[in-house]
C-alpha cells in the first residue's frame, strides 16, 4: 500500500510518500520562509501562488526520491483545513487532479490530526488512548486521541495560539518570523526575571495567551532601550512552557490519563520538551515527543494521518475520487469533523 500525501495549509509545500504507514520513501518540504521573512509573517496571497508555482516539481521530486512510479501509487492523500483557504486550495485541487487521473481513492486529512500522527513515525510502539497537547502556529489543544480517528478536545486556546504568541513577542523583540525559535536561541542567554502574568481557568483545561504577550508588549514599550531582550525572552518562554505544561498534567491527573503526546510547531522548543518530559518522569507518567523534522509542517505527518484513515475505514467506497470531487478546503476545520 502507497500512499502519496500532499501539504500545503500554509509556507510549506510538502509532500510525501508512504509505503504501509509507517515506512517513509520519500518526505520532501519546500519552505517559503525567506519569502514571507521580509513581510514579518506569512502572506497568504504570496503563499497560495508559491504553492502553485512549486507543487509540481515537488510532487515529481518526491516520486523520484522514492523510486516510484505514479502507477505505482494506491491512494492520494491531501491536508483539507484547516489552514490558508487559498493555500490549502492549491493542494486540495492537486492532489484532485492526480487522483482523477490515476483513478485511486483520495484520503482528506485534518491538518492537527496530521501533527499528532508524526508521533506514529517517530514512535513505532505508540497506540491510542493517550492525550496530546498540540501546539502550533495557528492551535493550542489538549486533545484526547480515544482511537486513531477518534478525537475529543479538552482544552483549547481562547485567543492566541502559544506559536502566535511567541511569533508576536519575537517582533517586539526585534526578531524575525517565524519568532519561535529566535525567541528560544536569545532566551538562552538571558534570566527569566521578568514577572509575567499566568491565565489560569478553575473551571476548564483552556489557554490563554494574550494576557501575557501584551504584558511583554507593555512592559516593552515602557523599558524601551532599556529592556533586556534576553531576559523577556528568557522570561516569556518559562511562563508559556510552565502553563503549558501545567495544564496538561492537571488535566492527566484529573482525567486520570497516564500517556501524552506532544505535537505541532511549537514543540521543536527544547524547554517545552525537557520540562513535559522530566515532569512526567518525576509522575511516573509516559511521554512521547516527535523527532525534531516532524515538528513544524511536513506532509510526513499527513502521510501517518492518512493511512490511519484509508487502512482502518472498511467502506473504501467513501475515499472514491468520484464520491470527491466536490471536496473544498476549509480554513477553519476542527479536529475530529
Ligand atoms: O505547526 P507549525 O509549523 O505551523 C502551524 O500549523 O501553525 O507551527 C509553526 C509555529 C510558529 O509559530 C513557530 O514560531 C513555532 O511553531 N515554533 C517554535 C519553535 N519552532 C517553531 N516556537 C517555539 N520554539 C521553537 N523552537
Ligand atoms: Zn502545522
């Protein structure tokens, strides 16, 4: 069984090739980053039509690699949402075409769910039940994974994502997009001695982030050359990894759920990943965390997703490229629909 498995929900055009699940042939990404650098943040315009101008020559770059022929393919699988509405739409009809052409079936994968299942590639032992704490650019959820499609949200952002957030903090500090990352490298040479506020919620397991990073903006603009960036960063980096972390093991206490699993953009940060991991060494909990290149989008992860779907759903006939070619993007679907 193969499955070639098309991403383009936002700066990455990806794609890749999937031989039963678990066997990668080919995992091919092309970055946008250096275009988007110069605007401070994604484009979605310039995203949608670097998408279209790149995708073919991906698509063949990823069959060459793994040493494929189209014929050779089983099913077509593709990120539908949520993402960009004109990006996602370049993949969405790619990877329509290409299975009209070929006749094979089309798997439609939920981009989040994609992120949680590139921990099935890093870990090949891991089986639902468990909870995952997504984390990236556009979402911050606490999911429960009952099944390898089955989902239920626990807990979710109620204003910016933490990979937003640390995209909104980086500007402030001067830094490039995607923040995330040069936030984390400038923390690393300064304290967290800055006091910055924590949202926390008696009733739920929700985030919320905009409190702090306008607690960082405000303080920014009153120290003004006096700031000490590396200290913000510092600081700003210990409060986000602290609420994350902390809410995910009151959650897994509550709920008495003895596995999570870390997943999206955002958990490239390695304090996020040391403290989740030596807390739940410390709880007797497991924990398992993806491999660095399935952190932020690939379409690897897609590729895990969509073979979950096709091999485990008896009735193919919902996955016929004729049942779905009426198939659209959806820029803000949510996990589990
Ligand atoms: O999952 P992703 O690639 O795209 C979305 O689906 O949104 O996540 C991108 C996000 C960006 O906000 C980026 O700043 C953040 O992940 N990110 C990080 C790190 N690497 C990427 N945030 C903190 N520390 C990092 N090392
Ligand atoms: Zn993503």
């Amino acid at each position: 069984m193969l499955g070639l498995v098309i991403e383009t929900s936002c700066d990455e055009t990806a794609v890749a090739i999937i031989k039963e699940g678990r066997e990668l042939l080919s995992n091919v990404v092309s970055t946008q980053i250096d275009i988007h650098k110069a605007y401070g943040g994604v484009v979605p315009e310039i995203a949608s039509r670097t998408h279209t101008k790149n995708i073919s020559y991906i698509v063949r770059q990823a069959i060459d690699e793994a040493g494929v022929e189209f014929s050779d393919l089983t099913y077509i699988g593709v990120t539908y949402g949520p993402g960009l509405i004109g990006a996602l739409l370049v993949g969405v009809s790619y990877a329509k075409a290409l299975a009209y052409s070929l006749n094979i079936p089309l798997v439609k994968v939920n981009h989040i769910e994609g992120h949680i299942a590139a921990n099935y590639l890093t870990h090949k032992e891991l089986k639902p039940p468990f909870l995952s704490l997504v984390v990236s650019g556009g979402h911050s959820h606490l999911i429960y994974v009952k099944d390898y499609n089955e989902f239920e949200i626990l807990g979710k952002t109620r204003d910016d994502a933490a990979g937003e957030a640390f995209d909104k903090v980086a500007r402030v500090l001067g830094l490039e997009y995607p923040g995330g990352p040069l936030v984390s490298k400038l923390a690393l040479e300064g304290k967290a001695i800055y006091n910055l506020p924590k949202t926390k919620f008696e009733d739920s397991y929700d985030f919320s982030f905009s409190g702090v990073k306008t607690a960082v903006i405000n303080i920014a603009h009153k120290e003004a050359d006096k700031l000490n960036k590396a200290d913000m960063a510092a600081s700003f980096e210990e409060n986000i990894t602290d609420v994350l972390v902390n809410n995910t093991l009151k959650l897994m206490k509550d709920k008495n759920i003895d596995t999570v699993v870390l997943a999206g953009g955002v958990s490239a940060n390695t304090v996020l990943r040391s403290k989740l991991k030596s807390n739940c060494e410390d709880l007797g909990y497991n924990c398992y965390i993806p491999d660095l290149k399935y952190c932020t989008d690939n379409a690897a992860m897609i590729a895990s997703s969509a073979y979950y779907k096709y091999s485990l759903t008896e009735d193919k006939s919902i996955f016929d490229i004729k049942n779905n070619l009426q198939l659209n993007a959806i820029a803000h679907l949510k996990v589990g629909e």
